[in-house]
C-alpha cells in the first residue's frame, strides 16, 4: 500500500465521521476537490455518486464499453455544448478532454444549483485535478501539470467512460470540427503515458528500496531499522539500512535493501554502523 493510498484511506475514515458529526460539510464540491486532488479517491466518489446519482435501472447507453468501435460521431461546438446546462430542465452534457459526456442522470450534481454546475456545458478538464472552479479555471488547457495530475485525469476519463454515455466530441483542442484527433491530442496521449510509466517506477523504486523505520529517543537520539513491512512494503526479505541519495543529491532518506543491490550508487552506508547491521543509530 503506497502513502497515498493510505492518506486516501485516512480522508475517507475522516470524511465519514465528518458526515455523522456535521452533514452539511460534506457537500458535493468538498467531495470534488479532495477527489480531485487525490485521484485514489475517485472510487470513493464514484460510489457515493453511484448512491446518489443513478437510478435503479440500468441506462442502455452508458452499458457500451469505451472501446474505439464504439466511438460516437457527433461533434459539438462550444456553443452548441454551452446549451446543456440543464437550464429548463435541458439535458446536461459536460466535456473532459473533448468526449462529451451525458450526465443528465446526475442532475442533482451537475445541474442548476448542484455542487457540478460549473462543469455544464463546457469542457473544464484542468479545474479536475487543480481544483480551481472559477471560470479562468475551468478550461481546456491541460498542459504543464504534473504526473499525479495526469493520472488523476485518466482517473476521470475512465470514471465517465464507465459511468456515463460518451455522446460526442468537442471541436476545440482536442479535436478538429471532423472529430479527427488534433496535434495537441497526441501530445497529451504522450503526456498521460509518461505519467503512467512515470508512477510505474516510482512504484517499483519503492519497492527496490523501502523505506526505514524510525525510533526517536530524546536520550539516545534516532534509530533507523528494517523489518519485512518497513515502509509500508510487504516483503520477504527485511535489508539493512543505507542512505539513499536522489539522483540530483538533493534528497537523502533511508532505504531498506537487500544484499543484491547494495552496490548501488545512490546508497551510502551509515557511519559507525556495521555493514550487516538491521538496525543503526544516526549521528547525533
Ligand atoms: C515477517 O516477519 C515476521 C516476524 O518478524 C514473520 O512472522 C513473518 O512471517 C515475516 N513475513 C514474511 C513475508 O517474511
Ligand atoms: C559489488 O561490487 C563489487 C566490486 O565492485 C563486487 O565484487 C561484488 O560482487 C558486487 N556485489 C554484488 C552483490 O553485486
């Protein structure tokens, strides 16, 4: 289980006893930004919204698969799009990424006066994962985020894959007024998947080299030591402590690791520790 998985798990227990104590904090927007923010969550808010937001029969069209056969062929224009806001009781139809969704069954969320409203009738995608519902952020721009960030965004994309019917795509920037994917839809498919390699080894890292645990002692001071779950990474194997150097030797922390990777360059040993030590007080 990674850290944020964890902090995730820790916001949904805080959450739910938030909703017993003062149900009014727990309003739709809150549950946005904290989604938004920590894309783990999104499986949380989906079912929440599932609860809230479906009804009991199934919606024939949202049971297609998002697969590219299934590509729908309706292109909107902002201002057609800007028309389904659910204003008069219209359909409502917001867009991430230039697909353009059917959220009409969700219209406590995104219609007139719900916690969604500001995603009606436009495509928001960066306000997902920055948070920022005013309308300068509630734009199509997705460019310069971070990987969390785009992770978070293909967290979306697949939420309204699943959840709701892809109806159509935006002419704009993600794609041109044939429906054909632009430049920019490439390059942020480029974008999404670095991300995704990006976490992919930032994962494995953490499992190459755990972190340690740690004592404090006012009289005695630290202790770093290893175990078999040290770090949150269950293991078979338990590694003796070393520092471990980011690449640019900005960042020092202490990783558990095993015998066979030990010459790695990143590592420095503990002064005054035995090389073979499970455990190792810092220099004070
Ligand atoms: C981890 O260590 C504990 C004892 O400290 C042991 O009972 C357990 O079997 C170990 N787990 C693994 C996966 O080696
Ligand atoms: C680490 O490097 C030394 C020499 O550089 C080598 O003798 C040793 O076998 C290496 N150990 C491992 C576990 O690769």
């Amino acid at each position: 289980m990674n850290k944020l998985m964890k902090f995730s798990i820790a916001v949904v227990l805080l959450a739910a006893a938030v909703a017993v104590y003062q149900p009014h904090v727990f309003t739709v927007k809150y549950m946005h930004d904290v989604a938004a923010k920590y894309p783990a969550f999104v499986s949380f808010f989906r079912w929440l919204h599932g609860v809230k937001g479906s009804s009991s029969k199934p919606d024939p069209a949202n049971l297609k698969d998002g697969s590219p056969t299934t590509d729908p062929t309706r292109v909107f224009t902002k201002e057609e799009l800007a028309k389904y806001k659910g204003e008069d009781g219209s359909d409502i139809y917001i867009a991430l990424m230039g697909r353009v969704f059917d959220v009409t069954r969700g219209r406590d969320f995104y219609g007139p006066g719900g916690g969604y409203a500001f995603f009606s009738g436009v495509d928001g995608s960066r306000a997902f994962v920055t948070g920022d519902f005013k309308p300068e952020g509630l734009i199509d721009d997705i460019s310069g985020l971070g990987s969390q960030d785009y992770i978070g965004l293909r967290d979306w994309l697949d939420f309204y894959m699943k959840d709701y019917a892809y109806i159509g795509k935006l002419e704009g920037k993600f794609f041109n007024a044939n429906g054909e994917p632009t430049e920019y839809y490439f390059q942020v498919q480029e974008w999404l998947k670095g991300a995704s390699n990006f976490k992919e080894e930032e994962d494995l890292f953490k499992e190459k080299f755990p972190m340690c645990n740690v004592d404090y002692k006012p009289e005695e001071g630290s202790r770093v030591w290893c175990s078999n779950k040290s770090g949150g990474v269950k293991r078979d194997w338990v590694g003796v402590p070393r520092s471990l150097y980011s690449a640019d030797s900005k960042n020092i922390r202490c990783a558990c690791v095993q015998e066979a990777d030990l010459n790695d360059s990143l590592l420095k040993e503990y002064p005054d520790c035995p090389k073979d030590a499970s455990s190792c007080m810092l220099p004070k």
